[in-house]
C-alpha cells in the first residue's frame, strides 16, 4: 500500500503520462483511427491507474476497466478516495461509475467538445470513445 | 358453438416497468450529504451518474429477467434538484400505463424517497426496489409500513425468484377450472371431499375461477349425432364429437400406439378415452378455461363411464402435457396446487394419491394398522427394499406423462395400457425409474384454502409400468414422513409435483398469499 505521498507521486506520474497519450495528436489534422483509438485506451489505462497491472483482464469495455481501476485503487490505498476518484456521489451511485463519469469529464475538457450527458452511458468502449472524439474534434 | 384458443397459464405473462428516479444538484458545494472537487461538484456531473446508473440497472434487469417476464417502457423522472420541488405533473406522467403494469420495478441515485412512496401510492401496485444498499432499506420499510406491497432483495438471484413468484401469482389468478360435476359444485361428497369446501372463498384468496358443465350433458356429447339432438340438451347446440373431431382423435391415437413403450391396447378400446379428450378440449375452450377435473366416482355410479366405454385418464395426461393442469377424482385443490406448482416450474406435474409408506427410522408400517392397498402394484421386489428406507412416500395414479421436464423436452419413455381390466380406459405411465435421483417439489392446498403444504423430495423410482387399471406411481424420499404426514392430514391426500426445486419460491408465493405454510 502506499502512502499519501507516494500516491500522490504515482498519480502525477500516471496522469503525466495519460496526457502524453492525448498530447501526441495535438497537430496532427487526420488521425489515423486505429492509432487514435490505441492512444485512447491508453489514455484510460493511465487514468485508471491499470498501466502497471500485470494481470490486467484485456478488455476495451469501459465498465469493466473502470471496475478493475476501482479495485487498483483499493489495493494502492483505500482510505484516499478523494485522490482515487471514488464515489463521490450522495446517493447511491458507486465508485466505477464516478470513474468513467470524470473520464468523460477531462476528455471533453482537454479536446473543448461538450458531449450531451444524457447519452455518456451510451459509450461502452475505449474505442467508441475514440470514434466519438475524432467525430466531434476532426 | 365455436371453440376458442385455450390460454395455458404457460403464456401467463408477467409484464413489468422500471421507474427510476434521478437526483441532480443544481449548484456546487459540499456538506454533509454532498461531497467532492471540481468537476464532481458540477451539475454534469450528476447529470452524467444519472444516465450511468440507469442505463446499469436496466442492464442488470434485462440480463436477469425470468422466462415470461416482460419489461415494458422505462419511466424516468430527471432532474428532480435539491430544491425538492416535486412536479404532480411529472408524477402523473410515471404513472402513465399503470392499468398494464404488473410490477413496478423503482431505482435511484438517491434522497428520493419522498417521491418513491408517494409513485406508489398514486400507481397502487406492487413495487420491487432494485439496487443500492441503503435505499432498499429505506424505501422498503416506509413503503410496507404504509401497506405498499414491496419487495427487495440481496442478489438478482432473489430478484429472478421473486419475479417467478409474482409471475405464479398472476397465473394462478388467470386459472380458470372445467368442473365436470354429477352433484353439488364446490367438492365432490363421494370422493375429494378434502377439496375445498368453498370455490369463492378459493377466487377471493387466489383469484382463480371455475366454470362447470354437467356430467351427463359431457358424456352425451361424446356421441358423434346432430349436436342439437343430445338426450339431456335437446335443441341446443352443443359440442358434439364430429367428423373432424375424429381425424384428431385418430392422431392422438396414432402417437400413443406409435411411441408407447408398449401400447397393449387396441385401437377400438382407446377410442372412447380419446374421444373424451377431443371433447374436453373443446369444452375448455369454449368455456376459456385452461384447467380441468371430472367427477370420476360420482360418473363411475351413473354405469354411463361402462357404458361408453371410456375414462378420463388419458384426458388428464395429455392435459398436463399441454400446460393445462388436469387433476382426477373432482379434486379441485389438486388442479390449483397443479397450477401452482406448474406456474413456477413452466413443466407439466404429476399428481395422485399420497401416502407415507416408511417412518424416519425407516420402518415400513406393515403392522396392519394402516392397510396399503398398492403393495401389490409396488411389487415384491421394490416393497422388500422399503424396509430400512427411510422417509419413504409414494404417489400413485395412472395419469403419467411425458413432459415433467419441459413442454419443448424430448417426450419421455411411457407405456399405454387399459384402466379397466375389460380392456377399456387408456391410461399413460412414465417410466419413473429412468428419472431416480430427481429433486421434485410439491404442494397442496387445504380444504380451506388457508394453509398449503409444501415440500421437496427426491424420486427414487416408481412401479405400475407394466400393469392395468389404476396401479401406476412413483416412489420419492422426503426429509422427514413424519412431518409430511402431520401435514398432510391437514390438507388432504392428493399432493401432486414438479421435477426439479422450488421450494423457496412456493415458500414465498404461499407468504404473499397469505397462507399458513406447512413446511415439510
């Protein structure tokens, strides 16, 4: 387990590099799909703090990245949720939720689209997220 | 007289609409029941959890749905804001298509209580809250503390079994009964008159109903003459067997003799039994009934069942083989326990009479207090191997058949052969002993329809294969015969079952009904 301060270094450096990801397409003026779409997984694999999972399950479903990202997170350090992107809601809506919620949230803040929240849950995928983001921003 | 389709209680469907109610924070702050940073304090936010959390319950819904469970248009009340203000007229909208909904299934992100109870009582049915720890708690108790039925649970599992169960009941309330009675309706007085004492009271508690025809004015129409011509209806027309009732007689003739493993009987001789059967389907549907019992004692009295040459055995074989319980003896609490146990399992069942025949300790009760009258139709071979078997019950008539493992499974191995040792009366057995090992559930209602036994055991074989007239039965093991026996005393001999486990979900049916369950 880590403490706060080493978990604040893990995630400086995760977030780091997740935005190197996004930071790769900046000038480009027609991404090649296949490639943005890796960048995006990428991306989420950094965000949710999975890139040094060894036993990473392989899959491109958000919810189920989000879940493991949930489980990661209770193994570097359950008592940090405000630095883990736990729930934060206060009703009833759980942890791997609020993590593909605020994944939205910075992508859309980061390539400036706003994205209609009622149709967010729609985006299964890293690489529906990816077709969505070239669709909206190229 | 034009016969409709009969509605079996298999296409009982159970139709259901998810309610979810959303709970959007209009500005950004934190206190004791809101709490986070930046983005997650923004309306977006919320907005965004919203649409997760529905779109993850109706996954979880529509994943965990049992067969003949309909989910109708979900109904959303968004952007309900901590202002609190509740809109009637985006209440009244959820209420929309309440006289089609069955079952409310409600959900939320939270702190919407207030406008749970408050759907509920406008749509004044019953509600299952689906998800989130807290909130089922809640919700529930204020709910059932108001008089609401509600249901939540732990797992989807309970989920499916509670959907099963609601399903049951709603099947049970669309049973409607074919009497064939000699006498008086409710029971028979010379035979099950441990049957319900009273039908209203059976359609006040189950909602079940029940339409009769007269004995005489049925076995008179067996006779393929002028349907306007019958002794006991002259002038009326009624539903007498004709030309093309015969072909479907020759058929069902043809798929006994064909796959019977034997049919000892002759084509001549199982006319009359089939005939009988064509006509109840006729009856059944022209009086949309999709159950059915005939008074065979008070009908054996009249000389007419000799006459004709026929009984209604196979009538009930075949019945239960399409979903249609179908019970002997004018035993009414038999068909609905049939019904019931056939609601839940989607099978067909199995029904006869019931009795102990070992104690726990295993002893065979051959003390020659009770006088058992199968022994001989067990056999020598299987009785002897009673002795030392513990828990031992049998239930025995001749109306096995095919399809205790599904309607769409592969017809079982069966046997044809006469009731009547003069060669009439076409009787089906199912070869039990193939299915030894078989987890069965049953049940039985009791005279007063208050009570209801239920209980699980394992099939161990049966016996009657090979023989004539009403000597065909199957053998299982019980926990305890004692207790069974205790039980059964209170509700009667018939105790008819459903392969396979369901005695959970008939636990829980006999509670919302509110019945005394006997548990054994």
């Amino acid at each position: 387990m880590l403490n706060r301060r080493e978990l604040i270094k893990r995630l400086t450096i995760a977030d780091s590099n997740a935005r190197g990801e996004l930071n790769k397409w900046k000038d480009s003026e027609h991404p090649d799909p296949s490639s943005f779409a890796e960048s995006i997984y990428r991306y989420v694999i950094y965000k949710f703090l999975l890139d040094d999972e060894t036993e990473l399950t392989p899959t491109h479903d958000l919810n189920e990245l989000a879940k493991q990202s949930v489980v990661k997170a209770g193994k570097l350090n359950p008592n940090e949720t405000t630095l883990l992107d736990a729930s934060k809601h206060c009703g009833a809506a759980s942890s791997f939720m609020t993590k593909k919620v605020l994944l939205f949230m910075s992508l859309s803040e980061y390539f400036g689209f706003q994205y209609p929240p009622y149709n967010t849950a729609d985006i299964e995928t890293t690489d529906m997220l990816a077709e969505i983001i070239l669709k909206k921003c190229w | 007289m034009e016969s409709t389709t009969i509605k079996t209680l298999h296409e009982t469907v159970l139709k259901c609409r998810l309610v979810f109610f959303d709970i959007v924070h209009e500005l950004p702050y934190e206190g004791p029941c809101r709490f986070g940073k930046g983005k997650e304090l923004e309306r977006e936010f919320d907005e965004m959890i919203n649409n997760e959390a529905f779109k993850g319950v109706q996954m979880g819904i529509n994943f965990n749905l049992p067969e003949n469970v309909e989910m109708l248009e979900p109904k959303r009340y968004i952007n309900h804001t901590e202002n609190w203000r509740i809109s009637e007229e985006e209440m009244e909208k959820l209420c929309v298509g309440s006289e089609e909904t069955d079952v409310y299934l409600v959900s939320t992100t939270g702190r919407t209580g207030e406008m749970i109870v408050e759907f509920a009582q406008m749509v004044k049915k019953p509600v299952i809250f689906v998800g989130n720890d807290y909130g089922a708690t809640i919700n529930t108790s204020a709910m059932l503390a108001r008089g609401i039925e509600t249901y939540s649970m732990l797992s989807w599992d309970q989920f499916k079994k509670t959907l099963r169960v609601l399903r049951a009941r709603k099947a049970l309330a669309n049973t409607r009964v074919l009497c064939v009675s000699r006498f008086g309706h409710d029971y028979s007085l010379h035979d099950s008159n441990d049957s319900f004492i009273s039908l209203d009271k059976v359609t006040e508690v189950l909602g079940t109903k029940f339409r009769f025809a007269n004995l005489h004015e049925v076995i008179d129409q067996i006779q393929e003459i002028d349907p306007t011509t019958n002794y006991t209806t002259p002038g009326r027309q009624q539903l007498n067997i004709n030309a093309d009732d015969m072909v479907k007689v020759n058929a069902v003739i043809d798929d006994l003799m064909n796959n019977a493993d034997p049919c000892v009987m002759e084509r001549e001789n199982m006319i009359p039994s089939v005939k009988m059967y064509q006509l109840v389907q006729k009856l059944l549907g022209a009086n949309e009934c999709n159950a059915f019992t005939a008074n065979c004692p008070d009908a054996c009295s009249t000389c007419r069942i000799n006459k004709e040459r026929f009984t209604f055995c196979i009538s009930h074989s075949l019945n239960n083989e399409q979903g249609i319980p179908s019970a002997c003896e004018y035993d009414i609490a038999a068909v609905v326990s049939k019904a019931a146990l056939q609601a839940m399992s989607g099978t067909a069942s199995y029904m006869g009479n019931t009795a102990v025949l070992t104690l726990p300790d295993g002893t065979l009760t051959e003390d020659g207090f009770v006088q058992h009258f199968s022994k001989d139709h067990v056999g020598p071979e299987k009785w002897d191997a009673l002795r030392g078997t513990p828990n031992v019950i049998m239930t025995q008539h001749s109306v096995g058949n095919r399809k205790m493992k599904g309607f769409d499974e592969e017809d079982a191995r069966f046997s044809v052969r006469p009731f009547a040792y003069s060669g009439f009366g076409v009787t089906m057995r199912r070869d039990w002993d193939k299915d030894a090992g078989q987890v069965i559930t049953m049940c039985r209602f009791s005279p007063n329809c208050d009570k209801i036994l239920i209980s699980k055991g394992t099939l161990t074989g049966g016996f009657g294969y090979e023989m004539d007239n009403c000597t065909h039965g199957a053998l299982f093991q019980v926990a305890d015969t004692q207790k069974f026996y205790d039980a059964q005393i209170q509700v009667g001999n018939h105790v008819p079952f459903v392969y396979g486990d369901y005695y959970d979900e008939m636990v829980q049916l006999a509670k919302i009904l509110g019945l005394e369950v006997l548990a054994c």
